[in-house]
C-alpha cells in the first residue's frame, strides 16, 4: 500500500506529492519541524510539540497554516490512513513557494507550505539498542547561534552523525566552549552522585519536549536534577550517562569518546527514566 502523505490541505499518495521547486525550505532551509512518537496508535506529547512549533514559528516571524488549529486531526487522520502502530509523524512547515528566488521574505500573499508524513516503526518502545547502550565521540559545535528554534537546517548535525558513524560509534555530542551542547538530534545527560546533570535551556540547546518530560518525572519520583553544563572529561568519569529525544525516549549511553562509563553498560537510573516515561506516556497519549 503507497503512504499516504499531507501537502497543502490535500491527502495524496507519496508518489503524487509536490512542493514547488521556489519553497523557501527547498532553497534557503527556511523552515521548521516537529516530530511526535506514535505508540499503540496513539500519539506521545502531542500539545508539547504544538506549542513549541507555534514557538519556532513565532521566532522567526514565520506565518502559521491555515491549518494549524487542525494539526490534531491531521495526525489523527495520518496514522489511521497509514495504519500506524508505532511510528512517528514528521511535519515541516515552510514560508512558502514565492514566485521566484529572493533573499527578502516573501509577501502576505506567499501562504505558508504545511507537510506531513508518517513513519512505521514497529516495536519502536522495545529497542534492543535500550538495553545495551549507545556509544558517542565529540564534535566541535559549529552550528548557527538559535539552536532554540527547531528549524530544517540539519546539516552539520547529519555531518556529525556521519563523523560518529565512521569512528564506529552511534552518535555525537556536540561542544562548544569547553561543555557539550546537546546531540545531534537529542539531549545529552550525565549522572553523578546519583544526581542528573544536563545543560540548562538557552539559545545553544533545543527545548526537547522528552526532555521537559523526563526531568519532570525525574523530580516526581524524587530523582535529584542540576541543569548546568559539563564538560566531556566529565562525563567520561561519570557513572552513567543517556540521551532523550522524541523518537529514542530514554537510551542509555555507555561510552564516551572510548572511554567506558561504569562498567560500560546501561546505569540504573537511565533504565528506570525510560520505564516511567514509556509508562507515563502512554497513559497520557491521545
């Protein structure tokens, strides 16, 4: 069966979807997205996603769709089209296709171009990958100065993916001044004392809505948190370590830059975020 994918209003087959070759996302990356989980063919942390595109939209001075007041739906509607189980549902929304190619933003007249696709990822809370850890290498960050906005401009952290793949590693953190930011497509956590350390929000990292989740369930089950920065060498003597983002949930990392954390497998408390935030989120899912 052909996906059914979201342009513009319509419903179409993958094969038929266009988008004009002037859309400012396609020739200036001006654009942003989203990315929410679907499990059990509902749909994880929906309104945190909304919002926070209402807010990259906002910080750009970016017009919202016309239909954004129907995103629920049009998510709805998607995954049952698709027949999603688990999966995720990404949604791009661009300025728009102007009549040419111009620096300048375009008119009023330029309606914004709203996307949206699905993803089918069966089994997609049960990770073997959970159980056994990530291991990361470090980057230089040398992406622009909003990283707060989640726009389309994704092409220093697939640079890093690629670095992390080549070192035969699964994924990259990035730093700057001396402290990791954030991965390339996640937030980056230590823990230490049985504390949980990860950066404190500011226009370096991404506002994660796993993230924002997460360090709430982490102080509800009495879990210590500290948002500040730290350095590689400090997760490297650290006693666990993991990541957050919409598509993984919770994953443990279990080394850094070749050197193993703790015994080098996944640490209790990561282990125990991710069962409450699974638990959580599928009770609270729509």
């Amino acid at each position: 069966m052909s996906r059914i994918v979201y342009v513009n209003g319509e419903y179409v087959p993958e094969e038929e979807a266009r988008v004009s070759v002037f859309d400012r996302g396609f020739l200036f990356a001006d654009g942003v997205y989203e990315v929410t989980s679907v499990l059990g063919g509902k749909l994880i942390d929906f309104e945190g996603h909304r919002r926070r595109l209402q807010r990259s939209l906002d910080e750009l001075d970016m017009p919202a769709p016309e239909a954004m007041a129907d995103l629920l739906e049009i998510h709805r509607e998607l995954v049952a089209r698709n027949e999603i189980v688990d999966g995720l549902v990404y949604l791009q929304v661009t300025r728009g296709a102007p009549a040419d190619r111009d620096f300048t933003f375009p008119g009023e007249d330029t309606k914004p171009t709203l996307v949206l696709f699905t993803q089918s990822k069966p089994g997609l809370a049960e990770s073997p990958v959970a159980k056994v850890g990530i291991k990361v290498i470090s980057v230089e960050d040398m992406r622009w100065g909003r990283r707060d906005i989640k726009t389309v401009q994704l092409l220093y952290p697939s640079m890093g993916k690629m670095m992390a793949k080549k070192a035969g590693a699964d994924d990259a953190w990035m730093v700057e001044d001396g402290v990791v930011t954030e991965g390339t497509s996640n937030n980056a956590y230590i823990v230490k004392g049985g504390k949980i350390i990860t950066r404190h929000l500011g226009n370096e990292i991404l506002h994660g809505i796993t993230r924002a989740a997460v360090l709430r369930f982490a102080r509800e089950a009495q879990m210590e948190v500290e948002e500040r920065s730290f350095s590689i060498e400090e997760a490297q003597a650290a006693e666990e370590a993991f990541i957050t983002s919409a598509s993984t949930f919770v994953m443990p990392v279990v080394e850094v830059d070749g050197v193993a954390l703790g015994d080098g497998t996944p640490g209790p408390i990561a282990a125990r975020l991710r069962e409450i935030y699974l638990d959580e989120s599928r009770k609270a899912a729509i």
